[in-house]
C-alpha cells in the first residue's frame, strides 16, 4: 500500500461511503420485519378422523397401521401419537437437514399405499408445522341483531372474501357461529300409519336431487349440453318432494315431517370478551412480510366496516405485529442507546471530537453495509438478527476505537507529521493486529453450524448475522474510517507552529504486579475457585423467556362434561378473569383450540391480552389468575402459557418445559406410575400446572345388536344403524343448492335432545312401516369412558408434564429426578425419560460445549498462525478461557440462568478476549526490540491501557440496555449481554495484569521486522 493510498483515494472512497449509506437506507426501508427468522420446523402432524370409534379399535385398525407406514419414510428421527375417540393424533419429526416438503410427500405416498386397508370413513389431513399456520391476527365479530346462522353467513361470504384481497394472506378462518342446516323432523306415528320408513324417504330424496348430463345434442350449427336438473333449491320445494305415490293418494314430504332453518349440531362455542361471538383468524403466507400484512389488515378492515351493517361490530383481539413492532422497536432503541452512550465514553477517553465524530461516522456505515449483506442474502428483521446487531455493537466499537485511538496516539507521537502520512503509519502498524482480531472473532461462531434443534435454528442466524458484521467492521474500519479521519482534518498547511511529542505515561502498578506474580495466581485461583464453587449452584434454562403480554389458558373440564356445563363452569372463571386490571381483551374457544390438534367439546383455550401498561409482569399475571380459578373452580383443569412460547412449543415436541415419559406394555400399569410422579412433582417447589397426561373420553352408552332379532324382521344392521342415528343426532341426506352454499338436509326424529330413557323408547321401523320399541332389538350399556393412548416410536407411554413457576429449569428437574428415583421402584419392562425444554437442553448444552472447546481450539490455532509461538498462544487461550468465569460470577449474582442466550456469550468472550490480547501482544513484540523484556511489558500494558478501557467500557455500557431487559422482547438477549458483560470486567485484570506477569515467564524471541519477512 502507498504512503499516501487513502489520501490518494480519497474522493471514490467517500463516494463508496455515500453509496453504503444510501444502500444501507434502501435495505432498512426493504428488509421484512418479523418476529423470528422464517424456519420451517422438521415436523409433520397427520390428523385421521374416524366418527367416534372406540380407543381401541382406533389404535388397531388406524393409529397402529398409520405409524407403520409413517416409520418407514427416511430421515424420520422420531414418531409420537395420542389416540383419542375417534381420532388420532401423529406427529412425525424429521432429520433438521432433511428436506420437509419431501418428507410431507413421502409421508402422504406411504399412507396412499395403506389407504385401501383403512376403514373407507377415515378423513386423513397431514400438515407441515410451522409458525405460519398460526395465526397473526384475530377479530371477534358480533351483532345486535343477526342470528348466529346469519352472522356465519355474513363472514362466510362477506368479511372472508373481502379481506383476503389483502396481499400475503393464505387464509381466512371463521371460527364459531353457527352453520346452516334443513332440518326434516319426521312424525314418526304419521310415518307408521302410512307405512313409510326412514330408509325409504332418504331413498327418495337420493333419487329425486341431482343434476347429471344426458349427453350432447346438436342441431344445425351447434352443439348443446342436455342437462336434467332435479336440484332442490329452498324449502318449499323440498317441503313438495313426493316421497309415496298410489292410486289414493301422492304423499308429500310435508305430510309427514316439519321442514325448518336449523342451526348445526356443533359442539363448539365461541366467546370474546364476555359476548358469544364469531371469530375470524387471519393466516399469513409463509415469506409475507407480518409488518405489512397487518398495516393491510387494519386499513381494510376500515373499509369493512363502511360496507357491514350498522348492528355488526368487529374488533381486534390479538395482533402479533404490536408484539413484533414493540419488541423490534425496544431491540432498535437499545441498540441505539448504547451507541450513543458508548460515543460518549469515546469522547471522554480521547477528549478529541475529530476522533470521536470518526467513531461515530463510521458505525453507521459499517450497519449500512451490514443491512445491505443481510438484505442480498434474504435476511429479515427480526428479534435474531437485531439482537446479534445490539449485541456486536461492542466488538464494532472495538473496531473502531482501536483505529481511531492508534491514529490519534500516532498524531501524539508525531505531532508535526502530514495527518495523510499518519493514517497511513497507523493503518500498516496494526493491519496485522487488525486482521489476527477479527479472524479471532469470527472463527468462535463457525463452529455454530454443528448446533441443532430449534436452538440450533434460531441461534444459528444470530451467529452468521454477527459474522456479517464483524466482517463488515473489518472492512468498514480498515478502509473506510481512514478516508473518514482524512475528510475531518484541517489542511495540514493551515497549523501554526510546532507541536510536543506525547511520551506514553507509564503505568509504574503494571511492574509491581510483573514483580509479585502470586497477585497473578491467585486471582486465577478465585476465578476457578468461584467456577467451582457457583457452576453446581448457577441457574439452567433453555431458550431465554420474553413477557409477551399476552396468554394462552388451556382447560379442561371433567370427562363427559356436557358443552353447556363447561360453558358455565368458564363464565364463572371470566368473571374473575375480567377483575385482573391487567387484562385488556380476551377470546375463549370450547370444542376447538389455536393450531393443529385433537380438541373434544370440554376442551378449549383462552387468549388473554394485557395491557401494555402495566405493573405486573406477565408471570405475576398468570399467577393470579391461576390462584383464583384454582379457587373458584376447582374441576377444572387449567394450564398457562405465553402464545409465542406455546407456539414454539407445538412446533417442537412439547409445550411444557417438564415432561416425563412413562414407557411400558400395560397403559394401565402406566396410569398407575403417572400418578405417583404427577404428586411428586406436585409437591417439588417450582412447578405448576402440573397434569398426569390422562386424558379420559367421556362415558358411551354402547348399544350391542340382537343379529338374530333383526334377521327375524328382515332389518339389516345398516338400517338399523341409520335409524338410531335418526333417533338421536339425525343423518344428513344430501343438500340443498343454496344460493353460494350447499347446505345439508338432516333428517331427524325430533329437535329435543335425548336421553336415557328416550333411547331406550326408541322407535325402530319394520320393513311393512310399523314400529317396534328398541329393547325387542338390542341390549344397551353404559361405559365409563376410556383413557387416550399415547405412544412413542410404536411403544405405549404415558406423559407427566408441568409448567415452572419462578424457578430455573435445571435446578427443578434434578429434584423431581431425585425424588423419582428415590419414591418410584419401576417393574421389569417400564422405564422413564425426561423430555420437553429440559430434553433439549441437555442437547443443547452438550452441543454448545463442544463448540466451545472448538472456538478455544481455532482461536488457539489463529494465535499460533499469527505468532508463531505455541507457549504464547497457550498463555492467551488461556487468558480467554479465565475470562468466562466473568460471565459465570455475574449470571449468578444477576440471577441469571445459564441457557442457550447466554451460552453464546460465554463463547463470544473467548474470541473477544484473544482479541484484545492480540494488540497487546504486537505492541510488546515492537518495544521488546528497543528495551528490555519487563519495560518492554510495562510500555505494551501502558500503551494499551487507554483502548483497552475504552473498548471495554464502550462495549460493556454499548450492552447496558439489554442486559437490563429494558423494552418488549429485550429478555430474550439480556442473558447475552450479561455473560458479555460480566466477560468484560474479568478480561481487564486478565488482561492488564495476568497476561503480562505470564508472558514475563517466557523467554522473548528475536522478531524481525515485516519488512524483512516480507
């Protein structure tokens, strides 16, 4: 490079500047906005509905045969079913480096294979779990005046259409309401007395409505369709269909039923605030930007409203964008803050504005370059990569400083010099510093690549996000700020007079502790000591918790709980719901819940919106609401947690942090064992919501044909069958062609609900049109309803979860698995496994200490590359690895748990220490060929003194506003930024102290000059 290369350069250079500048304008304006980065989890969920089949006839003729198929797919890591009444539930999880959409293929080719040995009934639905089949946004709907029939037809036809003109929508779901159905309530003595049976006017009506082709016609010069339309169209004409014709008479449908507008039977309802209401859920497309789609959303539900009747309200409920703006926003704030603050500290040190406005010159254009990779690259903002923004703020202000100091120093030290000939010097004497540090910060996250599972997925965009910008810092300050100091410099022609040369002061404590290495061991002492003594003791997460201000209540009322006593068992608990001033807004669904899942009618979930100015925390919240429910009503079964946390949780293996598999032959055996640990961690401080995973159906009422007694009368078991239907719940016999709907014609014996007794009084028809009672034909049973079955790669398994309440991860498991082992004595063929956050934190954590021990190692091997002297590399390593006990001592003192956030930041320490050991070391390997070894020390340590507390200080104040978890969202990387942070105040004794008193040990070697090596 020539002496005078950046003054040379100096015009194209400002202008690549203004071109990063207004790119990196262009990116921000460009990029997406979301929550987090737009991962497809590796998991497939498959759905069979079959009626309401027995458990156990649903495990052997559909769960057994489906995951038979399901297990042969490749890159199938594991398979997981619950089997309920009627249907089952699998999920199916797949290889993370695996190709999901082929997965799906190949998922729906081996059930297609099996199709035909299923029963012929079965509705199999097979989805791919990801976060955008949940939904971003929610509306109630409600009116003053339309029936639920109407008001489901209005957001059918009406609201529906009419916002999904909004770009990036895939759907939009109308939840609750009620459907449209024509009921035909037959008279069952008029039906007697003419001789006519329920089979024979379902017959007719399948012979009477439809519309089929007769073929083409032509005639001269055209060619006609002939169609033969015997559609139904209304009512009246459904109520004229003749059902029976003789010589007396022609019998018409009316003559013997009441045709009437009837809601559907759906056990399913719907709540908002308190009102019986419509939902509508809005669905967006996978790649749509969420920031836009709702800022859509909101300007066309605007014009909703001046088209819907004056008697229809429609209100949001939940909208993930507030959520995402408000957490990206406090991210963006936090990032900010600690620039400015860090400037400060710039200007404190170097009492120089012209240095301190070329630090703060440069960082932004080192972002905009950083905006501009990540925007080419697909990026988008969300909590990740901001997060990795904030938390590399530090090591950007580092980057700077560091160049900024040097040439400021070398100013200093030729005052009298051409500044263009300065920048040059400053730039060649640290270049090789320049390039050994940033190849020291960059190489600890490749090792990030061999991280898996959602951790890994997340956590992995993070790290090559900050890999974009410590390699944009690198080239930003190496280029870039020498044209920046330039453009702010007076012409050197202009200075009057000559200036003193600034000797570097030394620092006379760096030789007394040079003297007294025992000051050296036994800080390194306290540090392994305070390791060993706070690692068993620290705190131990999984991915780090964000207060969403928002929650998700899951109930459950007692097994074969009618619809209607579940909904009045829930308005007594909104009625306490709705005195927590904290709460804003709220939705309930019974019968149905968010996402993808198995819901029976005493099933459902709440989602709770607070306020966003509050006093209480989201936890304190949930805590009070479970204390009073759990009071007022005790049957039900509640469970909490936060939408985004919960939605996570689907789109892994589990919900609930604490979950505990029971393996074994016998479900029974299972229950038992279920129990007993569901009390024990009952009784484990730190847990709530504490379920036995056993789930019982509600009681049937099993009615067992007498074949011989139907063969007498000539009844087959199918009519039979039909009849029953008839009696009870109605069969639907085609439909109605209704304006922009088919409805269903159900036929039915009466609009009363049965029970008991009525069964068994039954009316059953003979061939001939007479009636006999149901007890001539069959015998009927009460059965106590049977238990879900939950299985694990083919093997029978029950599941104990639990929530934690404010208490780590870690520290809650050991006592439950002390306990377990110590209460629980498992027969031959049981075993236990531990699974949910805790399952995938030991994985984790074992991948995250093999990274660590990589990161040592590369960082080690660029020392030894850049210095060529394995003792000093060795001392430096560890130098950085002492640092991490800094990071240990402040979580633990912060009450900070160790989790997947703030494993990250130990990991960083160790390159950012090695880091800043590099430039101490080049320092002293140019005065050892002045003076001699210990003043060589001392003016190495001195020299480095004023970057080393700037960069520090700058990164540790940079950080302060994360690592308060100031702002929505800003928990997620406060573990981060405390490790960081607590890495930081260790590194300056290392680094000021223990890495000079140890490189006083080693014998210096004779380093020529570069340009000799050159």
């Amino acid at each position: 490079m020539k002496n005078a290369f950046f003054h040379q350069y100096k015009s194209p250079l400002l202008v690549l500047i203004i071109l990063i500048l207004f790119g990196g304008v262009f990116s921000f304006q460009k990029m997406q906005t979301a929550l987090f980065p737009e991962i497809t989890f590796p998991k497939i969920k498959i759905i069979a509905d079959a009626g309401q089949q027995p458990v156990s006839q649903m495990t052997i003729s559909i769960t057994r045969p489906l995951e038979n198929a399901i297990k042969q797919v490749p890159n199938l890591t594991k398979i997981r079913s619950t089997t309920s009444r009627g249907s089952c539930e699998i999920s199916a999880f797949i290889d993370w480096k695996a190709d999901v959409d082929l997965s799906k293929q190949q998922i729906e080719s081996k059930i297609n294979q099996i199709r035909s040995s299923l029963p012929a009934d079965v509705n199999i639905v097979v989805e791919k779990m990801n976060p955008s089949i949940l939904p971003i946004i929610g509306y109630s709907v409600n009116s003053s005046e339309k029936s639920p029939i109407a008001l489901k037809q209005l957001a059918l036809y009406t609201i529906k259409p009419f916002l999904s003109q909004v770009e990036g929508t895939s759907d939009i779901r109308i939840i609750g309401g009620k459907s449209k159905e024509y009921w035909v309530i037959l008279n069952q003595e008029k039906m007697a007395t003419l001789g006519l049976t329920p089979s024979k006017i379902s017959q007719v009506l399948n012979e009477t409505n439809f519309v089929r082709s007769n073929g083409y016609l032509a005639d001269y010069r055209l060619l006609y369709l002939t169609l033969d339309d015997s559609q139904i169209t209304d009512k009246q004409q459904l109520a004229d269909l003749v059902v029976s014709n003789s010589a007396q008479r022609a019998i018409q449908l009316k003559d013997i039923a009441t045709i009437e507008i009837h809601e559907a039977k759906e056990y399913i309802k719907v709540n908002a605030n308190g009102k019986e209401s419509l939902l509508i859920a809005v669905i967006k497309q996978p790649n749509a930007n969420l920031v836009d789609v709702s800022k859509a959303m909101d300007a066309k539900i605007a014009q909703l409203k001046n088209i819907l009747p004056a008697d229809v309200t429609i209100k949001p409920y939940y909208e993930q964008a507030d959520f995402v703006n408000d957490a990206v926003k406090s991210v963006t704030d936090s990032l900010w803050i600690g620039l400015a603050l860090a400037i400060f500290v710039a200007i404190l040190f170097l009492r120089s504005w012209k240095a301190s406005l070329t630090i703060l010159i440069t960082i932004p254009v080192t972002l905009a370059l950083t905006l501009i990779v990540l925007y080419f690259t697909g990026q988008t903002f969300n909590i990740m990569t901001l997060g990795a923004i904030a938390a590399a703020i530090g090591l950007i202000i580092d980057d700077a400083i560091v160049i900024v100091e040097q040439i400021h120093r070398t100013h200093e030290e030729h005052p009298n010099e051409a500044t263009k000939n300065l920048v040059n010097k400053a730039i060649k004497y640290l270049f090789k510093a320049m390039v050994g540090s940033s190849i020291s910060t960059i190489v600890i996250f490749l090792p990030f690549v061999l991280m898996s599972g959602v951790a890994g997925a997340y956590f992995k965009v993070m790290t090559n996000t900050m890999i974009v910008t410590l390699v944009c810092s690198f080239l930003t300050t190496w280029i870039l700020l020498p044209v920046i100091y330039l453009l702010l410099t007076k012409d050197d022609k202009k200075r009057k007079g000559k200036e003193d040369a600034h000797e570097v002061k030394e620092r006379k404590w760096v030789g007394y502790f040079i003297a007294r290495p025992i000051y050296s061991f036994a800080f390194i002492a306290v540090l392994i000591a305070s390791v060993v003594l706070i690692l068993p003791k620290l705190e131990t997460g999984f991915l780090p918790e964000m207060d969403e201000g928002s929650i998700v209540l899951d109930y459950d009322s007692p097994p074969g709980t009618s619809l209607e006593e579940t909904d009045r068992m829930l308005n007594e608990a909104e009625k306490l719901i709705v005195k927590v001033p904290e709460v804003a807004a709220y939705s309930r669904r019974t019968g149905t819940q968010m996402g993808f899942f198995i819901t029976e009618p005493n099933r459902g979930d709440y989602l709770i919106q607070l306020k966003k100015d509050r006093s209480r925390s989201t936890s304190e919240v949930i805590d009070d609401i479970r204390q009073k429910i759990e009071s007022s009503q005790p049957a039900l079964r509640i469970d909490f947690g936060q939408v985004i946390g919960d939605m996570l949780g689907d789109l892994m293996s589990s919900v609930q942090p604490i979950e505990i598999k029971v393996f074994g032959p016998d479900q029974s055996k299972i229950q038992e064992y279920a129990k007993q640990i569901s009390k024990i961690i009952e009784n484990t401080k730190g847990t709530a919501d504490v379920f036995d995973g056993i789930v019982i159906a509600g009681p049937s009422i099993t009615i067992l044909p007498n074949f011989n007694q139907l063969a007498k009368y000539n009844i087959s078991v199918s009519d039979f069958q039909y009849q029953l239907q008839n009696a009870i719940d109605g069969n639907v016999n085609g439909n109605i062609y209704d304006k922009q709907q088919l409805t269903p014609i159900r036929f039915i014996n009466s609009k009363e609900n049965k029970d008991l007794s009525n069964i068994r009084n039954t009316k059953i028809f003979l061939p001939n049109g007479q009636v006999k009672p149901l007890n001539e034909f069959a015998e009927i049973r009460i059965d106590k309803g049977e238990a879900e079955l939950e299985r694990e790669n083919l093997q029978t398994m029950g599941v104990v979860s639990s929530r934690l309440d404010n208490r780590d991860l870690g520290s809650t498991v050991t006592d439950i698995k002390q306990q377990i082992n110590k209460n629980v004595s498992l027969e031959k063929g049981y075993s236990i496994s531990y699974g949910g956050s805790y399952a995938e934190q030991q994985q984790s954590f074992k991948e995250l200490l093999l990274i660590l021990c990589l990161s040592s190692l590369l960082v080690f091997t660029v020392m030894l590359f850049l210095f060529r002297d394995i003792w000093v590399a060795a001392i430096i390593l560890l130098i950085a690895v002492l640092g991490i006990a800094g990071s240990y001592i402040l979580l633990f003192f912060t009450h900070t748990p160790l989790n997947v956030g703030s494993y990250t930041g130990l990991i960083m320490m160790v390159g950012i220490i090695g880091e800043n050991a590099i430039f101490t070391y080049l320092q002293y390997n140019e005065a050892i060929l002045e003076m001699e070894q210990k003043p060589a020390l001392i003016f190495a340590i001195s020299t480095r003194l004023r970057p080393k507390l700037m960069t520090a200080l700058g990164a540790i104040i940079a950080l302060m506003p994360l690592a308060l978890g100031i702002g929505t969202g800003a928990q997620l990387h406060q573990p981060l930024a405390i490790a960081v942070i607590g890495g930081f105040l260790v590194a300056l004794p290392l680094l000021l102290i223990v890495l000079p008193t140890f490189l006083s040990f080693i014998k210096p070697k004779s380093i020529q000059n570069e340009n000799t090596d050159s």
